[in-house]
C-alpha cells in the first residue's frame, strides 16, 4: 500500500505541474479531474488487515 501512496503523490505533483502551464481549458478541465482523482485516493481510509484472534 506504501507503493500505492507514493504514486498518487508523485501524480499529484505531476498534475499541479502541469497546470502551472497549461492554458487550453480542455487540457486544464482533464487535468484537474486526474488531480482530483488522485486526492480523492489518498483521503480514503485504508482498509486495515483483520486482527490475528487466537491471542
């Protein structure tokens, strides 16, 4: 999961990047949708594993 987190980052970087220069709107909108996907990947709660019960 670590990975997982990582690449949403290192996307999330790439977008605000992107649209620090881009200026054709069609562009932009496709980009902040991408953006808004990968935070959205990063604000969901990660699923923990189950508890060993034999202790």
């Amino acid at each position: 999961m670590a990975m997982d987190k990582t690449v949403a980052d290192l996307n999330i970087a790439h977008f605000r990047k992107l649209l620090e220069t881009e200026t054709d709107a069609a562009k932009r909108e496709t980009i902040q949708r991408l953006l808004a996907e990968e935070e959205a990947k990063l604000a969901q709660p990660r699923a923990t594993p189950p508890q060993d019960k034999q202790r």
